[in-house]
C-alpha cells in the first residue's frame, strides 16, 4: 500500500466540513482509506470515493456526525420510541432535575393558557350579531388648527341632528341606530328595581341583525307621539319576570308610567351597548333645524352598519363627504366635524386589547426566561454525563443518535410540564378574573378554550425546543474523546461556554425589556395615585337616583325633590353638607357645549366650550372645591332668580384673564352673569387634565334631565349614615330607589385600579423573570468555577491574589450583565408600543426607570456572582492539582 504525500483536495474540503476536534483523526483514516481504495481498485475509483466525500461529510455535519465511511455502517437506532424509552428511564434516575423542570415548564405554560382564553373570549370569539366586521361606531369630532383630532380613539359621541342627516345621506351605510343612556327604575315582582336604559333608533334591529327571542322589536309605529313601549333584555326577563313568555304584550311601570313589554332580546346577544343596559325604550330622531345651537352639543353613540358591497375604507370615504356637505349648509356649527368609524369590535373592546397582549408578552418573557434555565441545567446534565455519551460513541453510536437522545429528554420534561400546565391552567384564569379590577368585554362566559389549549400546546413545544438548544450544542461541541480517560475531568470547549453566556445574556436582556415595562407602568400608577383632584375625596360619600318624567314631570318638581331630600339628610348626625350634580368626579357621563361671552365676538365654529354641571346648593360644599372668587351657589339661586354661574379657574384663565367675576356668558339662549370662581379638578380620569367647567343653579336649567348624583359630606361614620340616608330617601319618595351607593374613596380606588393591576401583575412577573435570571446565573457562574477549578489553582500557585481571581469572576458577569441590559434596553424602546397607551406622566425613555432597572440588574448579577466568585478563591492549589 503507497501513501499518499499531500491529502487530495476533495477529502481537504470534506475534513473542512467537520468539527475541529475530530478533524485530524477523521483526516487520517479518510487518507489512509482513499490509499487502500486506490491499491486495490485502481486510481480512478479512488478518485470517484474521494469526491463523493465533501457530500457525505456534509451530510454526516447535519446528522452531527464526526466520521464519514463509505464502509459498513454501525446499527441504525430502531428509532424514536426506543430513544424516547431509554430517556424516560434516564429521567427517572434524575428525579430532582425532573421535578424542578417540570415545575418550571407547568407554571409558565399554564399561564400562557390562562392569558390565552382571556385573548379567545374578549378578542377572537366571533360577537353574536350578524356579520359583526361590518359593524361600525361613528364619532363626531372637531379639527384643531389645521389638522383632525380624534378626541377619542374607540367610541365618541354624536350631535342628534347630525346623526339624522349622517342616515340620509350615507350611501355605504345599510343603517345607523343613535343611543342614548340613563337609569331608571322598574317595578318587578320582588319591588322596585334599578336598571339601565338605552333609547334606541327603529333600525337597531338591522343594525345588530337580531331578532327578538319573544315579541318583536321596533317599529317605526312604536316613534309615533304617547307611545309607550319597551323591549328588554333575557337577563332581567329571567331574573325579575321568571322567563314567563305571558310578559309580552303586558304593561309594565318605569318610572311610574306603564309600559308596555313588546319583545324579549335573545339571551346569546352580547349586551348593547354595554353590559349595564337591561330595557331599550324608543329614540325617535329630532326633527330637522337650521339653529346652529341645537347642533351644538354631542352626547349620542353611534352605530351603524356597513354595507355588504361596500369596506370601511369606502364607509369612511363616504362619511368625509357627508361631513364635508354638512360642514357647506351649516359652517356655523360644523365647519370643523369631522366623522370617524371606528370597527365595532375595537371599540367594544376599548383599551382592554392593548392590556391583554402586553399581558401575554410578559407572560411569554417568562417562559423564554425560564426555558433558558431549563437549558442550563439541561446542559450540566449533557456534561456529567459526558463519559456515558464518549462509551456510546465508542460503541458506534452517531452523534445524531446522541443528539436524539437528548432532543427526547428535553421534549419528555417539556410535555410533562405542559399537561401539568393545562391542568393547573383553570385555576390560574380563575385568580386572573378575580383579581382583574373591572369588566371585561366579553360576549358570554369566559373558560379554557381550544385556541387556549393550542396555545398550551404550542408553549410547551416552544419551551421544549429553546431548552433543547443549549444542551445539544453542548453534545455536539463537546470534545468526548478525553472522557474515556479515567483521569479526565472533563473542560468545556469555547462553544459550551459561548453557549452558556448567550444563554445569560439573553436572561439579563429579557428580564431588562420586562422590567423597564413593569417600571413605567409602577411609575404611572405612584404618578396618577399622587394626582392632585382639586377635591376631598376623604369623607365624601356618593350615590345617585332617577326621577322619570312620569313622577317628576317639570323642573320645579325635580328640584322639589333634591331639596326635600337634602334637608332630611342634612338633618342626619355627622353631615356636614349635602349636594346634586348632573355630572359625577370619577363616574361615567360628560356633556360639553359652547357658549359665548356677552362683549365679545365669539360665533360658530369657534366657540368657548365647557364641561355643564347643573348642581344645587351645597354640592360644592359637599365636594370640597376650593372657592378662589366670588361665592358659591346659594340656595336663593332657583328658577326664576337672576341667571347666575359658577366657573372653574381653567375657564377663567382661558376665557377671562382679566378676571371672570361680574363678566357674563350666554348660554342657551340665557344671559348669566359670573358670580363665583372655584378650583380645578380631575373629573372623567385622573389622566385628563382639568378643562372649563360650567356650574350652573340646577332650578335654573331646564336640560339637560339626568339621574341626578348627590354628594354627602359627613364625619366619617358610613355605616350608621347609610341606613339612614336610604330611610329619607323613602320618606321623600318610597317610589324612588338609590343606586352606585360609595365613597368617593372607593370610586377613586376603582379608577386607579385598572393601572394598579397593570403594573403590580407586570412588575410580579418582571420581579419573577429577575429571580429566575439570578438563579441562571448563580448557575452559570458556579457551574463554570467548579469547571475551571483546575485552572484557577495553577493561578494562585504562580501567585494571583484571591482579589485578583474573585475580581475576574466579577469581571466576566459585569460584562456579560452590562451587554444585557444594553440589549435590554434597546428591546424595551423598541416595543414601547406595548405600554405607551397606559403611561402618564412618563415616558417610555424615562432615565429614572432605565437607571434604576440597570443598577438593580447588575447589583443582582454581581450578587448571584459573589457566592461562587467566593468560592473561587477558596481554591487550595494542592489539593486541586494533586487530584488532577
């Protein structure tokens, strides 16, 4: 047999293709094979076997193979059943490693399909309307400047009159239907019973594409003048009337006046349009005007339907022609409104779709996290276990079994984990709904679903995966040959070890992004809770009542009424002062309009505009505003009394810089003059800030007829005050029932707790990602000091100081940390997305939240460091060598 004298060039580039640690073994049996081939075949078919040789090692690279032979091939495995038995029976002798990371594996992936059915029921589940993607909110809203601002991003409101005209001429349009909302008082079975109510438009029914489940809906009949008719919901219809069909065509009394029950909704209907709303009443469209003030004021929602030829594109296109024509016949009042659709869906959901996916990242960060640290000790355990993998090889085994065998264990725990997470993934959604602090909109019931199981199932594959990673990159990278020896000890090569610092990098950077979210969110929710409101909150308790037409049918009697009442309540023990409004601090329900200041040349469509507020005597008393000006509404101030008004300091700095007292305003057709100025406040959401505001006399405005809130200033003792608050409530009327009965306290707590459960939910799982990074790098860092025990001790016998070796450690954890939080960082601005639609009074390149997440960071890396750096220089360089 001749050797060859240079390695052909075919078998240098399939030696190329293989590991480095193998290459020169591999280089001599390929060389001495292509001699053997060349004696006994001749020249050409070594020639042929060599070229066929780059293709095999190619192939045997993607197999993690480490040898290529055209010869005999050892036994293939009898596949993936047998490697999948033999490592549950490995499994089974680690029962510590099994535990640890099926527990890992269960929590994260029941969390993912707790969040995922939360997902599935409010923003995949199809509505139950007909063909709801063609269902639209319309939106009145004005222009600033030269551009369009859409004061709100989900459902606005509407000018009654435009929304008549927005019928007529709409051609992409099928229907539109206006709502108007109150609560009224119905008399049932067991009593009289609070409920909301909703005044719908004749082409509700077509806008829905419903049916009723008993009676019928409305006709354009049922608009006709003494008509009185009602449709209500399945709910009250079970709960208050036993589901007895025998209702329909029976009269009923709503504020005590009959009405008549012409049809039952079907119970698979999702709330319209909220879930607070129990009867619809008939809302007939205003008769067409020409006065510019009658157009003024927006407080109709607005639902149309698109139609089936058209797209909302088309739909949009379209109502900016009918805003543009409304704006040409009747510039002033609508020169600068626009319309805005809005899908349905969106804004029946509002902002809960934002919360709920930066809820399912956090979650998915975690599981990310706490895959890396399966991983890792996936990883250690491909390292014990290095002899055992260096006998298989030895014995034929190919590296692509090895790397099986691995892949089966990594998915054998990963499946475990995830049964365990489907099972405990119901009660996790339970604790979630419990803990969520306000209603979520959702059409029926909400439970683990098939997208919720998919998405389970996709979570446990993903963790199965992502902590397969590392230990088969350390299968593969591993030199094995030195493991037979039974001196060696094994050393990583720069691959394990390059695997191990990606992994923490990755950890530190993930945990960074969380944070930083988790921070911001913290941030806003200290911000809104340390929110000036402009009132006491303290000792401030609330409730509101409803007086129909029917009881209470003129201004004087309703007046009548809140007077008769807030005497007997000012009569009780512990009440400091007593008042009603219209409009509530903290309570749903807004009514802007223009008005004009006398003297000067205010005219449509520029006109100043102010939050009304109709209020009697006390009720600013009662709220705690500041008085800055002037004096407070008396109780001399009624109807037929000089036309007064109380502002706010934000009118009178906009309006009136020189001073607001003794200057008057018209509005509605009345001259009033100014007699007081009171202090700012927060009013729809701490987010808002404080706008014009308008008090006036409730005796002296006729409309707007709302349920009124009263507000009772009192000592502190609720639970004595309450019973009798309810007694002179039906001393003054036993027909009439309060509702919404709280403290102000209570209802600030509830506004704030939105944004509370936001950032405590995110900073728990941000504070549980942190903790499982600390953990991967004590494990990491120790792991790799017990590794390089041999190494350090030759350090200290030529004289490094144990200073010097723990400030090495330190060194590569600091760096590794620092690069992490850069990333981190970098990926947090990047999404900020995400949380941007809950910040405020922060933004997401907040330097105090960055600052504090990296210095808190990397004082935990070091932290998790220290022990093991420690260690490090308790090195004993004898005995360490002598053992080697």
């Amino acid at each position: 047999m001749t050797r060859q004298t240079r390695t052909p060039a075919a078998l240098a580039l399939a030696v190329r293709l293989l590991p480095k640690d193998v290459r020169a073994d591999v280089e001599a049996e390929l060389v001495a094979r292509h001699a053997e081939i060349r004696v006994r075949r001749g020249a050409l078919a070594a020639t042929r076997w060599a070229i066929r040789q780059p293709f095999a090692a190619f192939a045997a690279r993607l197999r993690w193979a480490v040898t290529a032979d055209d010869g005999p091939q050892p036994p293939r495995s009898s596949g993936w059943i047998d490697d999948g038995t033999v490592a549950l029976r490995g499994l089974r002798r680690r029962p510590g490693l099994a535990a640890v990371v099926v527990a890992t594996v269960a929590v994260s992936v029941g969390a993912i399909g707790a969040i995922a059915s939360v997902i599935d029921a409010v923003l995949l589940r199809p509505l139950p309307y007909a063909e709801p993607d063609r269902m639209v909110w319309l939106n009145s809203f004005e222009r600033s400047g030269d551009s369009w601002q859409i004061n709100t991003p989900f459902i606005g409101f509407a000018n009654p009159h435009d929304v008549a005209d927005w019928q007529r001429r709409s051609r992409a349009l099928e229907a539109i239907t206006a709502v108007e909302g109150f609560e009224a008082t119905v008399d049932a079975a067991a009593g009289a019973v609070r409920v909301g109510v909703a005044r719908v438009n004749a082409t509700v029914d077509r806008v829905l594409g419903i049916r009723a489940q008993h009676g019928r809906l409305f006709t354009d009949a049922d608009y006709a003048v003494g008509r009185q008719v009602l449709v209500m919901t399945d709910a009250l219809f079970r709960s208050q009337f036993g589901g007895d069909p025998g209702l329909v065509g029976r009269s009923i009394p709503l504020n005590g006046r009959p009405y008549t029950v012409i049809g039952v909704l079907p119970p698979t209907s999702a709330p319209f349009p909220d879930d607070e709303v129990d009867v619809w009443l008939p809302l007939k469209p205003p008769e067409p005007t020409n006065d510019p003030r009658d157009r003024s004021g927006v407080w109709q929602t607005v639902v149309g339907r698109i139609k089936a030829d058209s797209t909302l594109a088309a739909a949009q296109a379209d109502m900016d022609r009918v805003a543009a024509e409304l704006a040409a016949e009747y510039p002033r009042s609508n020169e600068k409104r626009g319309i805005a659709l809005v899908p349905y869906r969106d804004g029946f959901v509002g902002s809960t779709r934002q919360a709920l996916w930066m809820l399912s990242w956090a979650v998915a960060i975690v599981l990310a996290i706490a895959s890396g640290n399966v991983g890792h000790l996936l990883l250690v355990s491909v390292q014990a276990r290095r002899r055992e993998f260096a006998v298989r090889l030895a014995l034929g085994a190919r590296s692509s079994r090895l790397a099986r065998l691995v892949l089966c264990e990594s998915a054998a725990l990963a499946v475990a984990g995830g049964l365990v997470g489907v099972a405990i993934a119901p009660l996790l959604l339970r604790a979630f709904l419990a803990a969520y602090p306000d209603e979520l909109p959702v059409a029926g019931g909400i439970a683990l679903s098939p997208f919720a199981l998919a998405a389970a199932a996709g979570a446990t594959w993903i963790a199965a995966l992502a902590s397969a990673i590392p230990p088969l990159a350390g299968a593969r990278s591993a030199n094995l040959a030195p493991a037979l020896r039974a001196t060696d000890r094994g050393s990583d090569s720069r691959a394990q070890r390059r695997v191990r610092a990606t992994l923490v990098l990755a950890q530190v950077a993930m945990s960074t992004a969380l944070l930083v979210g988790g921070g911001l969110l913290l941030r806003t929710f200290l911000d809104l809770r340390a929110t000036p409101l402009g009132f006491a909150s303290d000792r401030l308790l609330v409730f509101n009542v409803a007086l129909g037409d029917a009881l209470y049918p003129s201004l004087r009697a309703e007046t009548g009424f809140y007077r008769d009442l807030a005497d007997r309540v000012r009569a009780l023990p512990g009440v400091a002062a007593v008042g009603a409004t219209t409009l509530l601090p903290l309570a749903p329900g807004d009514f802007i309009d223009g008005f004009t200041r006398v003297g000067e040349q205010d005219a449509h469509p520029n006109l100043p505009l102010a939050r009304l507020q109709n209020v009697t005597a006390g009720y600013l008393e009662a709220l705690g505003l500041r008085l800055v000006a002037g004096r407070l509404i008396r109780p001399t101030d009624v109807e037929g009394g000089a036309p007064i008004v109380v502002v706010n300091e934000t009118l009178q700095r906009t309006y009136f810089p020189n001073g607001a007292i003794g200057r008057r305003i018209r509005f509605r057709g009345i001259d009033r003059e100014i007699v007081g100025v009171v202090a700012d406040k927060r009013h729809r959401t701490l987010r808002e800030a404080p706008r014009a505001d308008l008090y006036v006399p409730r005796g002296q405005s006729e409309w707007p007829r709302w349920f009124a809130w009263f507000a009772v200033r009192h000592d502190g003792r609720v639970d004595a005050l309450l019973p009798a608050i309810r007694a002179a409530v039906r001393e003054v009327d036993p027909r009439v029932a309060i509702d919404a009965v709280a403290t102000m306290d209570d209802r600030l707590d509830r506004a704030i707790a939105p944004d509370r459960f936001r950032a405590f939910l995110v900073s728990a799982l941000a504070v549980v990602a942190l903790a499982l990074t600390a953990i991967g790098l004590y494990g990491v860092v120790a792991y790799a000091v017990a590794r390089d025990a041999r190494d350090t001790a030759i350090r200290m016998a030529l004289g490094a100081t144990s200073g010097r070796t723990a400030g090495a450690v330190l060194a590569k954890v600091a760096a590794i940390a620092v690069a992490g939080i850069g990333i981190g960082v970098v990926v947090a601005l990047a999404a900020e997305g995400l949380v941007s639609s809950f910040m405020s009074g922060v933004t997401a390149r907040d330097p105090l939240t960055i600052g504090g997440v990296a210095i808190g960071l990397l004082t935990v890396a070091l932290t998790a460091a220290a022990g093991p750096a420690r260690r490090a220089t308790r090195v004993d360089p004898a005995t360490v060598l002598r053992g080697q």
